[in-house]
C-alpha cells in the first residue's frame, strides 16, 4: 500500500474506532478540516477515510453540510434489531439443514467483554452458514449497534448471562432453542428503544469535538 492508502487507513481505523467508542453523539457533525489538522494530513485522506464509512452506514454524506454521525432512531433501531434477527435466524434455518459449526477462534474471547463477544458469537453464526452477503450484513449492523450494545448493559444487567446461554445453545447446535432465544433476545430490546434512545442523548450536536480523537497517525500530506 503507498503512503497516501496507508494513511488513509489508518485515519480510517482511528476514526471507527472513535465512532464505536460512543465518544461522539448521534447526530454530531464531523468538521473534516479539524481532523485533517489533528492528524497534520490534507483533506483527501480524511475525505477518502469517511467515505469509506459512510459505505459502512457509520457515517452520513450530507453534502454540501458535510459528513454526520447517523441519527439512532427508535425507527431505526427497532429496524436494525429486528434485521439482526431475521438473519440470525435465516442463518440458523441454513445450518439446522446442513450442520457444521466451526470452533470459535483461539483468543478471541476477551476477558469480560460482553460487546465484543456478541459481536463475535452473531458473526460466527452467520460466518458458518456460508454466506458472504449474509455475514457481511449482520459484520455492519453490529458496527452500527456497537454503542447501543454498551449501553444496553446498563440497562440489563443480566446480558452477560444472556449470551452465556446463547453460546451454549450454539455449541450444543440447538438450533431450534437457539432461534427462540435470538427472537427473545431481540425482542427484550425493542421493547427498550425509547429508554435506550433516551439514554444515548440522541440530539444534533454541530461542531463536535473531534480533538478528542487519539493523535495516534501524526501523517503529514
């Protein structure tokens, strides 16, 4: 990769990463001229790195008004919810006819982290199935979830024994159990968008802090 594609992914990994983080508000406005200061870099990596998300649903074109964090919704998150879902299931439908479930990868498992290991289980089982399109559809709905996911262990303290229960259900291939605890598991949460929606603060916020992002890539243009 030359120094211009270099540069731009590694101002793209700092600023998903930031994104996911929950450092910034839904709805807040990214100043690219900021960023490209922060990061001593011209505008067109920067502009190139938040196009790149904006593939991913991560961050919003507005044009002439500039680049955005997407808005979450109780419209929207009901709908990402039951999108995940719906696949998920999909998925486990696939595999019920045609079993194999893989192990799961050594290490990846971190410590406590239940976000990421939601992340990981939901990947798998669509990963298992065969699917690229079915993977890569529930790889950017949990990147758009990522902050409703830290934020939904507030609000349910027992989500950790809640995927302790859908692991098992995975390994043991108890595909039928495992699609009813998906479907419950989804529908605890709709159940709690408007808390949730309430707890994200969700709001315009134009000129965002963008400083805050790590001054990890100090590339010059």
């Amino acid at each position: 990769m030359d120094d211009w594609g270099s540069k731009s992914g590694r101002l793209y990994d700092e600023i998903r990463q930031s994104l996911q983080s929950g450092l910034y508000a839904p709805g807040a406005r990214i100043d690219l001229t900021a960023l490209a200061r922060q990061f001593h870099a011209s505008a067109t990596p920067v502009r190139h790195a938040l196009y790149r998300l904006v593939g991913e649903g991560l961050v919003e074109d507005h044009a002439r008004d500039g680049f955005f964090v997407p808005p979450v919704t109780e419209w929207l998150l009901r709908d990402l919810y039951g999108w995940v879902q719906d696949i998920l299931i999909a998925a486990c439908d696939s595999i019920a006819r045609s079993p194999r479930i893989s192990e799961w990868p050594t290490g990846s498992r971190r410590g406590n982290d239940t976000v990421l290991q939601t992340r990981e289980l939901f990947e798998e089982i669509a990963l298992t199935n065969g699917s690229f399109y079915l993977t890569e559809a529930v790889r950017r709905a949990n990147a758009r979830l990522e902050v409703v996911r830290k934020t939904e262990i507030q609000l349910l303290d027992d989500t950790p024994k809640e995927l302790v229960s859908l692991h098992r259900l995975w390994r043991n291939q108890e595909m039928d159990a495992l699609k009813a605890a998906l479907a419950a598991y989804h529908e605890r949460r709709r159940h709690l968008v408007p808390r949730l929606v309430a707890a994200l603060g969700v709001k315009s916020h134009h000129g965002a802090d963008w400083s805050r992002l790590p001054a990890a890539i100090a590339c010059h243009s």
